[in-house]
C-alpha cells in the first residue's frame, strides 16, 4: 500500500499493483483508517476506482492530489486525480476528477516516480541504465538531471522521496535501504531548480547532521 497521508487519527494510501506477486491490479484502491476520538477505535474504509489505463505508477502531491502515469494503446499517458468528499459519513467513498496532462515527454522503463508537492513537476527514475529526469508542467519539457547534476551511477537506488530541512530546506531523497548510501538533490529556496547533489553513505549522513530530528516534514504526515 502506497502512503498517501497519515495524522493522529487518519490514514490514507493507495494500491493499483497485486501486493502478493506485483502483478497490475484490477482497479486502482483508495484505503481510509479513521479512529474515533472519543473511544480510540479504528475503522477501515477501501474505496474501488475502475483503471482508466495500464497503470505504472502513483504518486501524491498532497493528500488529496494524485499523479497517475501509465500507458494506454501503447502511449504513456499522465493524469492528475483530485478527492472530494461528498459527504462526513468516512464511509461514503470520495468523488473522483481527472486532468489528462500533457504526456509526450513521459520516460519508458518507468522504476519511480515523485511528485512536486507544490504541483510543479515530477521526477522519474527510470531507464537502463537508471536515470533521474524532471517534467516540468509549465514548459512542458522534461529534462535529464542526470547529465544537468553531473550525478553519479544511479544503478542501486530504488527509492525516491521528498522532505523539508530545518536549515537546508527542501531536499529530495535516493537511497538503497539494504547498502544505506543516499543521493540528496538540495533545493534551499525550494524554487524548483537543485543547487546541488550529495551522495553520502550512512556514516557520512550522520557526520553531516542529517540524522535526528532536522526533518520537519515528509509531505505525508501532519505537522
């Protein structure tokens, strides 16, 4: 299950890929965990969306705004979904809008996929050999941050991920769980451009400050 949002007495996260064998699943699937206040109960809600094309990837911007890449008739194809609730009852299941964006600029041979919380691009890990490249909405284009950043190999990164520093602002995340090397794309001013790239391993991570309490938002839980 993809996480979406998470707070003190909500959860939300996605599937659109059978968990079990990684197989593409029949509908794309909105989950809500909603706990009682007054008793600290949790219910659980599984909302079903039929699948407008192959699907390949899902990333939110924020809780309610979604990115959908996949490919239809052998064309990649991009859209943005927005949430809405009809109603109070967390059991009635959220109205659904789809914005088909621009598409031509989406990479094959997809690995990941983030997405700008401030709406503004998104950035994919792909190919093979793996490279990171960014499609920005308001040109239209995508770009190679591979070749732009000077990155090194990209070959044993499997994860992507977006977060806010307490000094260094707003940084995006590679990184391998199994080796602990990480890739930071530094953006301070947060205006959208990396002033630079930092691969650094675990002990260098920690020597750098960036273990602790600096983080003050991962863009899925509440402040």
């Amino acid at each position: 299950m993809y996480p979406v949002h998470q707070s003190s007495d909500f959860v939300q996260g996605m599937r659109w890929r059978e968990s079990a064998v990684g197989a593409p699943a029949s509908a794309i699937y909105l989950r809500h965990k909603h706990r009682d206040r007054s008793s600290g109960k949790w219910t659980e809600f599984t909302f079903e969306y039929p699948k407008p094309f192959e699907v390949r990837y899902v990333s939110a911007q924020v809780r309610d705004k979604l990115f959908v890449l996949g490919e239809r008739d052998g064309a990649p194809v991009i859209e943005r979904w927005e949430f809405e609730k009809a109603s109070d009852d967390p059991a009635s299941a959220p109205a659904v809008r789809r914005f088909e964006l621009p598409s031509e600029s989406a990479p094959g041979d997809l690995h990941r996929m983030a997405a700008d919380p401030d709406g503004r691009f998104l950035l994919f890990l792909h190919g093979a050999p793996r490279r990171l490249s960014r499609l920005d909405f308001a040109t239209r284009q995508r770009s190679d941050l591979s070749d732009q950043l000077g990155l090194p190999s990209l070959e044993h990164y499997d994860s992507l991920a977006r977060r806010q520093h307490a000094t260094e602002g707003r940084v995006w995340l590679l990184f391998n769980d199994v080796d602990g090397v990480r890739l930071l794309l530094l953006d301070a001013d947060n205006n959208g451009q990396f002033e630079s790239a930092r691969e650094l391993t675990d002990a260098q991570w920690e020597a750098a400050g960036f273990g602790g309490a600096v983080w003050t938002s991962d863009f899925l839980r509440d402040s």
